[in-house]
C-alpha cells in the first residue's frame, strides 16, 4: 500500500520556483531517506505533505484524509518560548492530542503510556525537568518520545539526529529500526548523513528541486541518474553506502580504489 | 480615616468585583499573549480602544460597547496583516496602533475635546464601573474560563511548538483568531479598571510575573490569576486610602510583585553561587 502518492508537485516561494513536477510514490513500511543539498526543496516538500504549506500545484494524496493521528514529525531543532513552562513530561504528553476529542483529558494510562515512552527513549530520568533547560540532545530524546508516543504509521524526520553526538545518534537509529521492523512503521528521513543512513534505509529519494531519483537502495546504488547527479562524487557516497548484499556497483568501485591503494 | 471605612460603600465592592473579573481574563489571556510574543497586541489595541471610545463620545452612546466592535475588528485586521508576508508582526502591530492614536485624537477633538470622561478611558476609574460594565466583565471571565479550559491543551501545543500542533490536527488559525478576538474583548472591558495607557500592564505584567516561579503551565496560570487579583484588590484600597488614581496604583502593584519575585530569584542566585 503507498501511504503517500505524490503527482507533479510544484512550489515557489516569492516567485522563485522551489519544487518542479515531483512525482513520487512512499510505499508502507519503507525507510526512505530524502536527499539533497541545502535549498533543494526538501523540508518544503515534507511541510505540503504535512500540510504546514498549502499545496500550490500538483496531487497529494494521503493514506487517509485525515492522518494526524498517525502521523509522527520531528524536526531538527524546534525554539519554544524561553519562559514556556513545561516539563519533558509534559511535552511527551501533549505527543496524545491528536487521539483526543473535547476537553482532552489524559487518563492514567496515557500518563503510563508517556511514562513508557520516556523510558524507551531514554529520557526518563529528567522528566520532571522544565523542557526549556534541558541539552539540545536530551530535548531531542524528549521530542523523539513526543513523535512515537500514538505509535505513528508515518514518521517524518526533518536532520533529527543534528544535535546528538555519535552514541546517541547510533541509538536513535536503532530505535526507529526496530520500529521500522517490527511494526512496519514508515519513515521518511531527511538527511545529509548518506554513511550513517545507509545502514537503515530501505530507499532513497534524491531532490534538487525536482525529483532526480526515488527508488530502492539497490536502484539508487546503479542509478545512472544518481551517477550523472553525483557526478565524481559518486564513488565517495557510494563508499559509505557500500554493503556486500545490496549494492553491488560501488562494490566493484570500492574494491578498485582498495586495489590501486594498495598498489601505491 | 478608618482604613477600613471603605468597604462600607457598595460602589467599593462594585469596584472590586469588577476588577477582579477584570484581573481572572487578563490574566489568563495575557499568559498566551506573553508566551506566543503577543504583548505588544494589548498595546496596539488599546490604542485603537481611543478611536472606539472617542466615537463613543461623538455620538453620545456607551464608549465602551462602541470600543468593543472597533478593536475586535481592528485584532482581525492585525491577523490579516500579519499573515501578509510582506509586512513584520510587530510592525503591523505599530500601523494598527498609530492608526488607531490618530483616529482617536481627531474624533476625540471633534467630540469637544478631553473632557473628564475621556481622561477617565484615558486612565481608568474603576471606582466608576456600572452594573453593567460588571455584568459585562463576568460574562467575558466566565467565557475565557470556558475557552481556556475547551482549548487549554491545543493552546499549550501551539505555544510551544505551532507546527506540532498543526501536524497534530489543530485548527490553529481557529485558535489563533478565537484568542486574539477574545483579547480584543478583554483589553475593551479592562479599559474601565486601568485605562487606555496602561491596559497593555495588565495583560503583560502578572504572566511576567508568574512566569518567574511557576514550574507547570497551570501553577502559571494560577500564579498570574493570583497576582492580577491581589494587585486589584490592594490597588483599589490604596488608591482609595491616598486618594490616588486607581489604575496607577493597581499597574504599580503589579509592578511591585514583579521586582520582588525578580529580586529574591537573583538573591537566591547569588547565594547558590556564593
């Protein structure tokens, strides 16, 4: 089933074209990760799929009309009011809002729920701590809690891992693969970290402000398109995705640039 | 004098309870304005609320209730002009504010000038407040408890983080508008306690305060309801005890709350350096 259908998507901002024509498909439970460089489109084009842009021209279609309840964001860094008075608990809560109708109110088991959650992102321990004193990392875990507290169907993930050091981006990861695993949840991750990523994601989509390729690891990994895109820097984006079982071309490169090293 | 001779006049606990109707709305409103960096909306519309009373005036009908519809009209053109990308928040907020100032000074000439009841809008006189005015008040605390509560949860979220709420499926612009239209309302009503020059005090200094100490959205809430209140009750005793204006008096105490609270917090600061 494709969660997200997407035909000839255009956007401007002022005047000045940001998105051209892109049509692309996210099929459930992929890992796709969105890719580009800095003002290709692409936290725009993740804003017209969330709906935080009105769509200009082109077709979206969703897997349902209204999709908020299992629809997960998270963004690299978000900038709450200096004084705004909520605890890290209470943020992971507010992650519940959208299952909510009238008055909202949160019974035991949602408070259980976020407890857990605050738990399986590690940031229990400063739950009681006002969210605006915390590290940019541990904010981050916070907000991760916030983002699969209802369990989403749909993650969207816009540069998460930016304020988090290396161990804890590795678990991040884990986190979001074992998610994608065992309960087919579909994430569509922006990033720049094409060696880290290639571990977990099952896709790719290339930007620039139009779509110059979306497909699997392995189509990505023997793009022609990707090759032309990339131009010589497609052995060293290939070298950091390389994995004996699903990309065989950069293999055959890598193992050629080993060779001629060794040879020196 | 007796200083409790004051309490005897029915028109002093009109006066207080009309202040402190007045106090729970602002308060409560003022704690969002504050937090989403809307103060400077209370600003603007209560200058815009000269227009409205000096119309008031003009055509000889209740200032406050002519007020009402300007502002509320004048907030929908502060959203309006906000969203237009081309002009800054802020200074649409400073279009609307000197449009209204000017407005209100050419009506208020034409009106016959400042007259005591103008400069009673102008600085408030909430010993003045009719039966009315405080049937009126209520009406708007009850409807801001209601709206508060309805809404407290959408409005937190959309706060702390506008495109969480709107990916959660928060009608923000609904939201948005239905909290600036009510502030309209508030800063027209609260005219009668403070007046047109120092309204804005009322929304922006207790939630100041309150933010200071409150670990928890709702200890802010109560906390800035609690200050508002007690500023209400001590401003109208004191004002009435010196014999000083009342809506100085009241924004002067809150003003006090403030320093303490600010003055202890660094005193406790020190001291955990030291």
């Amino acid at each position: 089933m494709n969660l997200i259908e997407a035909k000839n998507i255009s956007h401007a901002y002022r005047g000045q074209q940001v998105l051209s024509k892109v049509s692309f498909s996210l099929k459930e439970g992929t890992w796709t990760a969105l890719i580009g460089p800095n003002g290709s489109g692409k936290t725009t084009l993740i804003k017209l799929i969330l709906g935080l842009l009105p769509l200009q021209s082109g077709r979206l279609t969703l897997w349902q009309k209204n999709p908020a309840s299992e629809l997960g964001y998270l963004e690299q860094k978000i900038t709450p009011p200096r004084l705004m008075p909520l605890t890290a608990f209470e943020v992971v809560k507010m992650g519940l809002l959208s299952t909510k109708k009238g008055f909202k109110i949160f019974n035991k088991e949602d408070l259980k729920t976020a407890l857990n959650m605050m738990r399986t992102t590690n940031c229990f321990k400063y739950r009681n701590k006002l969210f605006t004193e915390l590290s940019g990392g541990q904010q981050q875990r916070v907000l991760l809690a916030r983002t699969l507290i209802n369990k989403p169907k749909l993650i969207i993930l816009d540069e998460p891992t930016t304020a988090l050091d290396s161990t804890s981006r590795e678990s991040f990861f884990e986190l979001l693969s074992k998610l994608n695993k065992e309960q087919n949840t579909t994430i569509l991750l922006i990033t720049h970290d094409i060696a880290e990523i290639g571990k977990y994601a099952t896709d790719f989509m290339v930007l620039d402000k139009e779509l110059i390729f979306s497909g699997t690891k392995e189509e990505f990994c023997s793009s022609e398109a990707v090759a032309n895109y990339f131009g010589s820097y497609t052995q060293h984006i290939m070298d950091h995705l390389h994995s004996e079982e699903s990309c065989p071309f950069p293999a055959h490169i890598h193992n050629h640039e080993h060779a001629s090293t060794e040879a020196k | 004098m007796n200083p409790f001779e004051l309490f005897s006049y029915s028109f002093i606990w009109q006066a207080i309870l009309g202040g402190l109707l007045i106090a729970i709305f602002t308060s409560l409103i003022g704690t969002f304005l504050v937090l989403k960096r809307l103060s400077l909306m209370g600003d603007s519309l209560s200058h815009v609320a000269l227009s409205g009373v000096s119309i008031g005036f003009l055509t000889k009908t209740s200032p406050l209730f002519v007020a009402l519809p300007v502002v509320i009209l004048s907030a929908l053109g502060i959203i309006k002009l906000t969203k237009n990308e081309k002009i800054y928040a802020d200074s649409a907020l400073g279009i609307i504010s000197a449009l209204g100032i000017a407005l209100g000074l050419i009506i208020a000439a034409l009106a016959g000038g400042f007259n005591v009841d103008l400069m009673g809008f102008l600085f408030g006189s909430i010993l003045t407040i009719s039966q009315a005015e405080v049937l009126l008040a209520a009406v708007l605390a009850v409807l801001s408890l209601i709206l508060i509560s309805y809404y407290y949860h959408e409005l937190v979220a959309m706060t702390f983080d506008e495109n969480f709420a709107k990916t959660a499926g928060v009608n923000t612009d609904k939201i948005n508008t239905l909290l600036i239209v009510f502030s309209a309302a508030c800063i027209v009503i609260a005219l009668k306690a403070v007046g047109i020059m120092l309204v804005s005090a009322l929304i922006i200094v207790p939630p100041s305060a309150a933010l200071q100490i409150a670990n928890s959205f709702k200890k802010t809430l109560i906390y800035s309801c609690l200050f508002s209140c007690s500023s209400i009750i001590l401003g109208i005793y004191f004002s009435f005890l010196l014999n000083l204006p009342s809506g100085a008096v009241i924004i002067l105490i809150n003003l006090l709350i403030l320093f303490i609270i600010l003055g202890v917090k660094y005193a406790f600061k020190k001291r955990k350096i030291a």
